[in-house]
C-alpha cells in the first residue's frame, strides 16, 4: 500500500527513517555515542529490519497524539524477505509506519491494538495499543478511528527492549526531532505517557507539569492540552484517562476534541 503522506510531514518522517546518526552507530567509533544502546545494543549486531520510528498512525491529521518513551524493540530478526527493512523504498516504510492502523495495510495493526504481519496474520494484542485505544474511546464524542483520530509517536525514535538506552539517547533524539514531529501535528491534545516522555517535554519544550492536566499552553506553534500520566506498563499506569483526571478536567479534554 502506497503512503499519501507528502510535503514537509513526509520529509520529516523519510529523515528520522534514515536517520544520520544510526548510521554512524554502525560505523567502527559508533559504542562511543550517544545513541548507541538504544540503535544497536551493548554485544548486539544491528539487524537491517530495524530502524527508527517517526509516528504510527496519521501524525499530520490525527487531533490526539500520544507521546511516550520510545518503540519497543528486541528479538530475533526476521528471516522473511518480505518484511520491510531499511532496504525497502521510503514508500513501503512510511505506509508501515504512517499508514500502521489503515485497514489493509500489511504489515500494520489491526483493530487499533493487534500487530498483523506482511501476510496478513494477526499475532497478539499490544498492551500500549489497546490502552491507547482505551484511552482516546474515552475522550472522544464518538468511537475514534485509531491512526486517523489518534496517532502515537515517541522522544526517542529507536526501539528497545524495555527502554533500554533511552535515557543515553534522549538529548540526541529530542534535540533532532522532539520539536519539529509536534510541529507537525496539529493535535489539540498530546498525552503525555511516562517518565521519560514527560522530562524531555520539561527540559525541551518549557512546560511544567504541576498536575495531570496543563493549558492550554503554546507547544511547537499551536494551543492544545497537554495531559501527564504515567505509562501503562507501570504500576497503576494502566487505567483510561478518566481516572487520572478530575471531572473538570476531563470535560475540558472532551470539548478540546469535540470537533
């Protein structure tokens, strides 16, 4: 399936896809950065078939965007030919990745929250989709279409398994790409998931986060709500944003995205 992204979004995506810096991981000084447990992993080899992440979902449209650590990441590299791989067209990896949630779209996710691979079998639910998921149903005044009226995306754009070489990494990555991936979205609401999403927003973007809810405030050029939780793989992370809100907050969320 052919990516519709285009313009300054798609750019964007095409350089945080190639990124320079994974690049330079690879080479022969590459331990010596920042980045490099994260892109590559201490006694790993990096495997073609893992590359960074701009967004899943329709970044440049969706009016909801979470924001949280980075990909998840790990395992045994894929032996099929036809998984996309960092020696597939810019196409082919921005419709896996912008067009994640399309319907049709293979490899992609199905239902919002079921991984499908490149031949249309559907694997297990993902506990970060579905809660997502859970959460948007929440806020919004009908059934949300997930990758058009939400989008997800993260402060560090290579995977790992359990955050491993997030924090290394989160200096280089936001600097890079933090601002301009919220320049490009035209969310209301950005939900704010864990602890390191919610300090690279405090050391990068300005905005402190006394409560759960904050704004309107200006981020990347736009007004919007800025909602702080935790993530839903820590303790007592996993609950809608209902309960981490009061009901006025709440109400004010719901009206953010009543159009």
């Amino acid at each position: 399936m052919a990516s519709r992204l285009d313009g300054a979004a798609r750019e964007l995506a095409v350089q945080t896809i190639r990124c320079p810096i994974l690049t330079q991981c690879l080479g022969a000084d590459g331990y010596r950065l920042a980045c490099y447990d994260v892109a590559v992993g201490p006694g790993s080899p990096h495997h073609g078939h893992w590359i960074p992440e701009p967004w899943v979902g329709h970044l440049a449209e969706a009016p909801l965007l979470f924001v949280s650590s980075n990909p998840a990441g790990g395992g045994e590299p894929s032996s099929d030919p036809e998984d996309p791989s960092s020696a597939s067209s810019d196409d082919v990896l921005l419709a896996c990745q912008d067009g994640a949630f399309d319907e049709g779209q293979l490899p992609g996710i199905a239902e919002g929250e079921y991984l499908v691979d490149c031949h249309g079998t559907r694997g297990q639910w993902v506990r970060y989709w579905r809660w997502a998921k859970t959460c948007a149903t929440d806020v919004f005044p009908k059934m949300p279409v997930p990758g058009r009226d939400y989008a997800l995306t993260e402060v560090v754009h290579c995977g790992s398994p359990n955050e491993q070489g997030v924090w290394s990494a989160l200096r280089t990555c936001t600097t890079r790409y933090l601002q301009p991936v919220l320049a490009a979205s035209p969310a209301d609401v950005v939900v704010v998931v864990g602890a390191v999403a919610k300090f690279a927003f405090g050391e990068h973007l300005g905005p402190d986060a006394p409560s759960h809810l904050q704004g309107p405030v200006e981020v990347a050029g736009k007004e919007r709500l800025l909602v702080f939780v935790p993530h839903p793989s820590s303790f007592g992370g996993n609950k809608p944003l209902s309960d981490h809100l009061s009901p006025a907050e709440l109400a004010q969320v719901r009206e953010a995205l009543a159009g």
